[in-house]
C-alpha cells in the first residue's frame, strides 16, 4: 500500500456513505483480528506456564510423599528396636 491507497481510503471514510461504512467495517475487522492473534498467543504462553506449575507441584508432591514414606519406615524401625 503507498501513501496515494492510504488518502483515498481517508478521503472515502470522509467522505462518508456506503464506501466509507464498509472501509470502516474492514478496518475494525481488522483490527479484532489482530487483537484476536495477540490474544491467542498471549493464552497459550500463560496456558505453557500453568502447565509447568501444576508439573511442579505433581513432582513436589510425589517428592513430599516419597520422603514421608521413608520417615515412616524408619520410625518403625526405631519402634521395633526400642520393642526388642
């Protein structure tokens, strides 16, 4: 588009009627849809890192439980230790 396209589709949205109505419909479209792409990308960027916190927590947990099961077996070791 040179700068000749750009003043006609001005002088068409001044000028106003049906041309200027549709002129001002694309460009709003257009406009949405570029909000739209910004939009997406900016979902799937959060959706990435939600998806890495919930996988922390996961392995946390398992950690966590891991560890617990291991305090447990030696608690009962030292209860049959003191028992004998």
């Amino acid at each position: 588009m040179d700068f000749s396209t750009i003043i006609g589709i001005i002088d068409q949205l001044v000028a106003g009627g049906p041309k200027g109505f549709i002129i001002f419909l694309v460009i709003i479209i257009v406009c949405l849809l570029f909000d739209r792409n910004r939009l997406l990308k900016e979902i799937n960027t959060k959706n990435a890192r939600i998806d890495e916190i919930v996988d922390s927590y996961y392995k946390g947990n398992l950690t966590l439980a891991e560890a617990l099961n291991s305090l447990k077996n030696v608690l009962y070791e030292l209860k049959g230790q003191i028992n004998d």
